[in-house]
C-alpha cells in the first residue's frame, strides 16, 4: 500500500516497538529520523510496515535513485537503526545526523548491531571527507554531529569543520546545504555535554523540529529513549517556546521510565508529577501523543519492556485531544501510518491516508502565527 505523503508534515510508521519517523519539510527535502525497518515476504503477515520499501516510493528521485536530504540517527539501538545499511544502498542519503556518542561506543568496544556499524563506517567516511574538504564535502558526503564528546578533540576527528557541530540549545536550519529556515527549524535538546558518559539511551538525540508556511505551524517533541533525569533537566534548561509540541512521540516507545522513577534516596519508584505537569503544559491544541509501538497492553508485570500501561494512562491526562499508539491506529489487526499535515490553515490529524476530511479540518482550531512566506526549496547541491 503506497500511502499518500502530506505536502509538509509528520508520518510515523508502524514498525512494532521501534522508531521510524519521516518528515516532509517541503516538496523535494524529507527528515528520516531514525529506522526500524521490517522487511517481510509476501507471506509474512506481521502489520509492521516495510519502511525503506515505502519511502522509495514517496521520495524524489534525483540521478535515477530516491533521494533523502538527511537521516538523523538518535542513538545506535537496533531498533532505532534496523536496516540502515540496506537504506544506504537503495536510497541517496545526502546528509547524516548523530551524537558522537555512536564513536565512543566503537572505540569502547561496546556492542553494536550490524546497521549499527554499517552507519557508524559511513559515518565516519563522511568526518573524513568533511575534513578534507576544510568545510561542506557536499551532497551525498555531508555529516552534521550533535552534542559534545571529547573525542572530538583526537584524532580522527580532529579538524572536523565546526560548521557542521551542533550543541544543544542551538538551532539547526540548514539541511543539506540549503537554508531552510522560512520552513523549518530543529532545536537541539539534548545530549547534554555531562551526560556523554551515561548509558546509551541517555544519550539520545532531542529535538523540537518546527514547520511552518506562510500562516500555519506544526511542532513535533523527539527524544528518543531518554527518561525522567534527562527530560526533567531538559524542561529545567530549555525555554517554554522550544518545548511546545502539537504531536509528541512518547519517548522510549511509551515506557514508564519517563514519568516514573527511583531516585537514590527512594526505595521504590513512584510518580514523578512534576514532570508530568511540564509535558502536559507544554501541549498545543490541537496536541497528540504517538507511541511508537505495539499495543499497549492494559496492564503490565514488574520487568516487561515497554509500551507501558501507565505511562499511557498519564499521557491520556495531558493531551489535548488523542492519545494514538502506531499499531492499533485505526485498529490492531491493520494499522497503518500516523499523519500530520502543516497546512495553512494549521496543524492537524489527517489520519492514514495523508487527506484531511472537512469534517477534521473543522473540529481543528488553527495553532500557530503568521511567518515568512513559503519558497521551493532545492536538492541540496547549495553551501554554507
């Protein structure tokens, strides 16, 4: 089934309990943000959706092949990063995204799943080629790294051109060499410098990614599998503005681990509120949370990995208007893509196929204001 991609917007794939996210920036540029690709025969009867097989059919093409402007990475767990390699192949990816934390890892020789190291070898061809370009290697070649590590200070990184570093608390608006910021905007979260050491999830990419036209607007919360220690200090840090959200993907894929928690002087985890209350305050209407996820089950034994029935419970008490897991949307036994659409007439829920209905378009109420005027955006063959 080829789904129908809104003209600028936020597709999240059911994958089972994975990420996959695609964002239309605008006609020709789409933000993946991370992959959990399930490939499958024809016999195969899992719901979870082909990802790569789906997005070559929606992506431009450009020299005969499907062309994405980036694919940002928010940490090296399979299954945020399942079947990069073979995406790589069947797909020009212009430009990557990712934490210096995927370096550390290698050099500690951690475990890394295949895709894993097949992203962590492209990646650093592209630190190699941006270093000898002395700045932009161009399309096909470009790499931006975000947050800090001190491995960037030591060879082979040394040098690498600061054009293409992004620390949390700074805005990215250019994508693949084109200056997108009449459309788009991604505040970068986290990861925090003092968190470079922490367990992977922790280290997880966060983003606040912004679209706008020329009256409408649409904002999307990403933080990976970050929970409460992290996103407590994200909301502590960050200015309202950067944390507003009309669609959040619950992190972790709806674990409880964001709202719950045992501090060191608790023996039990117990309902962090506060953090509850600052997710909740930071909603748009019109607001929807996405688990990215299997159905969440109505009740959990101590030890089960998420989704979580809990946290969905406190997401319901927060969001505006729905609380949508990706494989019971519409329904368990066919699910399909989760969409929204940035359209001048504001954000809103367009469901599977990427149409809103009259009917949806009314009940909506039109968040955000005015900005610059819309202009094409090209394929990324421009510089900084």
């Amino acid at each position: 089934m080829t789904i129908q991609p809104p003209d600028q917007g936020f597709i999240f794939w059911p994958v089972g309990t994975g990420d996959s996210t695609t964002i239309r920036v605008d006609k020709k540029v789409y933000l993946q943000v991370d992959l959990h690709h399930m490939a499958k025969s024809e016999e195969d009867d899992d719901p979870a959706w082909s990802v790569i097989d789906e997005l070559i059919k929606i992506l431009p093409i450009l020299d005969r092949k499907p062309y994405l402007s980036v694919f940002a990475l928010t940490h090296p767990d399979q299954d945020h990063c399942q079947g990069f390699k073979d995406l790589n192949n069947r797909v020009k990816i212009s430009e990557l995204w990712m934490s210096p934390r995927i370096f550390r890892e290698f050099q500690e020789k951690e475990s890394l799943c295949d895709d894993a190291k097949a992203f962590y070898n492209e990646a650093m061809r592209r630190v190699k080629a941006a270093i000898d370009a002395g700045g932009d290697p161009g399309y096909g070649h470009r790499i931006r790294i975000i947050g800090y590590d001190e491995l960037l200070n030591k060879k082979p990184f040394k040098g690498f051109p600061k054009d293409f570093l992004t620390i949390p608390g700074n805005t990215i608006t250019i994508l693949d060499g084109d200056d997108c910021s009449h459309v788009f905007e991604a505040f970068v979260h986290a990861p925090f410098k003092d968190d470079s050491l922490r367990d992977r999830n922790d280290c997880s990419l966060a983003f606040q990614i912004s679209l706008f036209n020329s009256k409408g607007s649409g904002q999307a919360l990403l933080m990976g599998d970050l929970s409460y220690p992290i996103i407590r200090k994200i909301f502590n840090r960050s200015k309202a503005d950067t944390l507003k959200w009309n669609v959040l993907l619950a992190p972790h894929h709806c674990s409880k681990s964001v709202m719950y928690w045992k501090n060191k002087d608790e023996d039990e985890e117990t309902l962090k509120e506060d953090i509850v209350g600052h997710i909740g305050d930071a909603a748009l209407n019109p607001g929807y949370v996405v688990s990215s996820s299997e159905p969440v089950p109505k009740s959990n034994s101590s030890g089960d990995n998420p989704p979580h029935a809990k946290a969905k419970i406190q997401y319901k008490t927060i969001v505006p208007n729905k609380f949508i897991c990706t494989h019971e949307h519409p329904d368990k036994k066919d699910p399909k893509p989760v969409i929204f659409e940035v359209k001048k007439t504001g954000f809103s829920y367009v469901g599977s196929n990427g149409k809103s209905s009259k009917s949806m378009q009314d009940a909506l109420k039109v968040s955000g204001g005015a900005v610059a005027p819309s202009t094409a955006v090209g394929f990324g063959h421009g510089t900084h």
